[in-house]
C-alpha cells in the first residue's frame, strides 16, 4: 500500500529508483511527502527517501542511524586527508616527525 494515496496503484510524484551503489531509495515530490510525514520517516528507516521540487531533487529524509555512520565516516576521511596532508608536508620540508614519548617529556607529562 502507498503511503501517498492508500492504494496499491503506482502513485504520481513518489516512486522507487535504484542506484547500484545504494539499493531501491523511495523519490517523493515535497507536498506529497509532507503530506505524508510519518510514512516518509517510516520509509526511511528502510533507505533514503529523496525528495523533489518541480522533479528535482532538493532534499533526503534519511535514518538517523545513517547520519551517524555517515558523519563517522566522513570524520574519519577527514583524519586520514589531514595525515595524509602532514605526511606530504614533511616530504616537501623534510622534517621529521617527533615521538610521542619526546613529546611527552618536553611538556612534563607521565
């Protein structure tokens, strides 16, 4: 059954769409989604939902399970941009890098 009309028939504005890398994610136009809210948070519990306006895409509703592995992952690239920056900084000037044990001795700490 549809969330956007209460039937089983295919629904005008909403439909399923694959993208390999991800699955089957829902694609709703905005009035009809917020029409239908918690069928769209129901939904995205199951992948994203994508949201249209004048059928382009404007938005995602998406689990807040994902969220959290999604900024997770994205700090983590972070990390490994920022070491990967350091390593070639070093390369460039030639620097060293220092021990955490020398650097726990310089500043005092146990």
């Amino acid at each position: 059954m549809s969330w956007a009309t209460g039937r089983s028939a295919p629904v005008r504005g909403r439909r399923r769409v694959y993208f390999p890398a991800m699955g089957a994610m829902a694609v709703s136009s905005v009035s009809v989604a917020a029409r239908n809210l918690g069928a769209v948070i129901d939904d995205a519990s199951r992948g994203p939902v994508h949201l249209t306006r004048r059928g382009r895409p404007v938005a995602a509703v998406i689990a807040v399970r994902d969220l959290d592995r999604l900024q997770r992952l994205a700090e983590d690239m972070t990390d490994i941009l920022d070491a990967e920056a350091a390593r070639h900084e070093m390369r460039e000037t030639g620097v060293e890098p220092l021990l955490w044990e020398r650097v726990r001795a310089d500043l005092g700490l146990r």
